[in-house]
C-alpha cells in the first residue's frame, strides 16, 4: 500500500513555512530569511520512501498586495486550493487573529485534513500555548493542532508519520529520486537572492530579481553568470558598494553556499543591471517566471 499526495504549507510571512520543509525534507533546498516576503514563487519540495510520496508546496506569506509583484505572490499562494491533500496551516505562539479569514474559509470549506502547526513554542510560555491552542480549535473545529518548534526540532520527527497517516493511498506523482520541481537555474538565482537578503537592508532586496543566463559544467568546474536586477541606479550602486565591495562579498557569500548546494567548486560572475520598474509589470513578471 503506496501513499502520495500534495501536503500544501501556508501561513503568514514569517512564520517557518520554508524551515520547515526544508528540515522535513532534509535538504536545505527552500531560502529563508528574517526579512518577510522571501519566498515569492510556490516552490515543491519531495520526500519519498518505498512507502509515500510527500509533496511539500512552499507557498508565499499571505500579504495584501501593493503591485504586481506582489498580486503574483498571493496568486502563487491561492493555488494551493485547487490541489491540496492535506493542509499545513503554520502560525506562531501567541499568533491569535492575523491569519487572512478569507483563505482560512476556503481551506474549511474544502473538507481537506488540516493540520496545525503552532511553532516558535520556544518563544512562548504554557499559558500562551494553551490560550493559542484553544483559538484555533474555536476558529478550525476538527483540525489537528501540533505544538512544534523548528528551530529546537521540536515535535518535528513524528510529524510526517501523522501526514502519512492522512494521506490517500496512491502511486507516487514523481520519480522517487527527485527533489523539486524547479530546475537547477532556478535555485542559483535563489541562493544569491537569499545572500542579498540577508546582507542587504532597506528596500534593497525588495526591489532585486537574479536571472542566471550561463549554467555551464565543465573540467569540474560549474561556471556560473547572473545577472542581478534592481529598479533604480541609486539602488545599482548601493548592491556594487565602494570599490565593488559589496557585490565581492556578496559573491564569495553565495559561492560557498552555491558550492555546498550543488557539491561542485563553482566559478560565479555577477553583474547588476537595471530594469525600471519591474515589479509592477506583467510583461517584465513573465519574463522573470511569474505567473501574472
């Protein structure tokens, strides 16, 4: 008897969703960051065994959007309604009504298994735990509340045995030693995206999309050429830094995880361009890969 299905992970910005999967899947695949808005496309993350198939969706924060970046991020994240097998619904202790009521009734209304995963318990006290656990069990009647903690791993080991359990029976939807559905462009366009994220402040990170244009292996070396894009010139000269310090660091910063990532000594040249206004155009979104 074979188990496969979608296991679809929404919750607020910030709440754990990518850590999450990443250490239910063992692969630090998903970027994460303090900053919110740091996924932006609904990526899929697969665990497998001879037994399931577990197929993570890693879905943006929900957020009221401003432009149409954004209006893409909560499209990318409505999906999830249509192919759901069971629903993750991740929040934080002490996290009592910023979850958006208007996904929450659809998910309700699916009839789909939900799980809920109060997380950060490190953070909280029991009295905060139990006032959280008794909300969401008013707001989600016969929902599955889990007390975790990703961070500490906290109830994190028995958590895909209690996923599994819910699971329909079904063959696998992808060969079992695949990892995700995005290609490996993509995730180098991530991993830089990511460093800018966490070495950058301000709108700087806001504002930049990566498109990896030279994927190349040879003589054991991946070769690697991508372009950073950001909206302004002031925002182009603050990402190079004095002297091109800043985009040096960056570089070394993102070689050695790309290195880590793909288990290959890498050779990576950035460069940094600017495309106005590329948030908040359909066509300019498209030709970045988002689904407008």
């Amino acid at each position: 008897m074979h188990k496969s299905g979608f296991v679809n992970v929404i919750g607020m910005p910030n709440v754990g969703k990518s850590s999450l999967i990443n250490l239910l899947i063992g692969e630090n695949l998903l970027i994460t960051s303090p900053k919110a808005q740091t996924t932006r496309h609904r990526i899929l993350g697969i665990l497998s065994s001879d037994k399931f198939q577990l197929i993570f969706s890693d879905t943006p924060g929900l957020i009221k959007p401003n432009y149409k970046l954004q209006e893409s991020m909560v499209n990318a994240t409505m999906s999830v309604l249509k192919d759901a097998d069971i629903f993750l619904l991740v929040i934080e202790i002490g996290d009592y009504y910023n979850f958006d009521y208007d996904l929450t009734k659809k998910i309700i209304l699916s009839k789909k298994p939900i799980i809920i995963l109060i997380n950060k318990i490190d953070l909280g006290d029991q009295k905060k735990l139990e006032k959280t656990i008794e909300f969401w069990k008013k707001n989600i009647p016969g929902s599955l509340i889990i007390p975790i903690s990703v961070k500490e791993k906290f109830q994190t080991d028995s958590l895909v045995e209690k996923i599994v359990e819910l699971l329909p029976i079904h063959p696998a939807y992808f060969p079992k030693d695949q990892l995700t559905d995005k290609t490996e462009r993509f995730f180098v366009n991530e991993k830089i995206r990511e460093k800018i994220l966490n070495i950058y402040k301000q709108e700087i990170p806001y504002s930049v999309e990566v498109k990896t244009e030279v994927f190349d292996f040879k003589d054991k070396i991946l070769k690697l050429s991508s372009v950073i894009y950001v909206e302004r010139e002031t925002q182009k000269g603050i990402l190079i830094g004095h002297n091109g310090e800043s985009i040096k660091k960056l570089g070394v910063e993102a070689r050695k995880d790309l290195e880590n990532f793909f288990n290959k000594k890498i050779h990576l040249e950035l460069y940094v361009k600017v495309n106005k206004n590329w948030r908040s155009s359909s066509t300019k979104l498209k030709r970045f890969g988002y689904q407008t």
